[in-house]
C-alpha cells in the first residue's frame, strides 16, 4: 500500500508544483521559515501517518530521540495548538514523507462549498498572498485562485487516488495517532 501510495503522491506532487509555480508572485515560503508548521493541528490520514512513521525509521538515532521528546511533551501538555513535533531547528525533519495537508500549504484555493477563497494563516502576518488581501474587511482580491479542493479528504477520495486502490483509513488530528 505504501509503495502505491508513494505513486500517487508523485503525481499530486507535479500538480501541486505546478500550482505552487503559477502562484509564486504572493508566496514568500523560505528555507528557515516553518509558521505554518508551529501552530496547528495538521490531519492525518492513517495511510499518511503509515508513510510518515517510514520515513521516522530512517531518521539518525539522535534526531528520533528528539522528535520522541517532542512528542512525549505535547502528550503531556495536550494543547490544541502546536508545534508539529517533526519540526526540528525549523526544518521537517520527515520532508519527502510529509501529509497531504503539509504538500498543499501555501497555496491558495476555492473552496466551492463554503463560497470563499482560503488562504494560508501567514497571510495575517503579512506573508502569503498579502498583497491580495484585505486584512480589515477579509476580502480576497485573487483573479485566479486553483479551483480544485485542496483538502485532505478531498484529494483521498478523488478518483485519481481511487485509480491506486488506496484505503486511506480515518482522519484525525497528527497527535491523535500517538
């Protein structure tokens, strides 16, 4: 299941270039800039956290025992709203095994069933699409935002991921698998 998994995540990864590629002129994403991965909650497949646990296997010894400590904090605090514990010195330590919700931040899409653009959060710190949106009134000056549904669910359930015979299982918060 991982391997067709991989394969599939090839294919969303040349759109989402793509994507990324079309909308460059408002993304500020830069190495050592990792906000949108220190506070969130970040939905996880099963499927996705199978493939993310594979690429914590293959972490140095020492990079394992901090991302441990990570998540032994979090499990005892239990806040809402974290750093992901996979973010060490401000890089993801599992990038090529990152989710789905990781791949698509950043950009900017419509969401057709709740009638709006959404943006990436750093846009309220002036980052991301700043230039097209009006932090006072919330309104969106995009022409043209991507018009597929960039969300977890969503692109599980698409029918080029049904074309891998992906059982993606439940979806939960990414501490909830721990």
């Amino acid at each position: 299941m991982l391997k067709r998994y991989e394969e599939f995540l090839k294919i969303l990864d040349k759109r989402l270039d793509k994507y990324f590629e079309e909308q460059c002129e408002y993304i500020k994403c830069k190495p050592g800039c990792s906000m949108c991965c220190e506070v969130g909650e970040y939905p996880f497949s099963q499927l996705e956290m199978e493939y993310l646990m594979a690429g914590f296997m293959k972490l140095p010894y020492d990079l394992k025992n901090k991302i441990k400590a990570e998540i032994d904090k979090l499990k005892r605090t239990r806040p809402k709203m974290h750093k992901c514990p996979f973010l060490i010195d401000k890089k993801c330590s599992v990038y090529p095994h990152r989710g789905i919700v990781c791949r698509t931040h950043g950009l900017a899409w419509y969401d057709e069933a709740e009638n709006r653009i959404r943006l990436p959060y750093c846009v309220n710190k002036g980052l991301n699409y700043a230039k097209v949106f009006n932090r006072e009134t919330g309104e969106v000056f995009l022409q043209e935002p991507i018009t597929e549904r960039l969300r977890i669910d969503t692109i599980l359930q698409s029918e080029e991921a049904k074309e891998y015979g992906l059982e993606c299982g439940e979806i939960r918060p990414l501490m909830k698998w721990f």
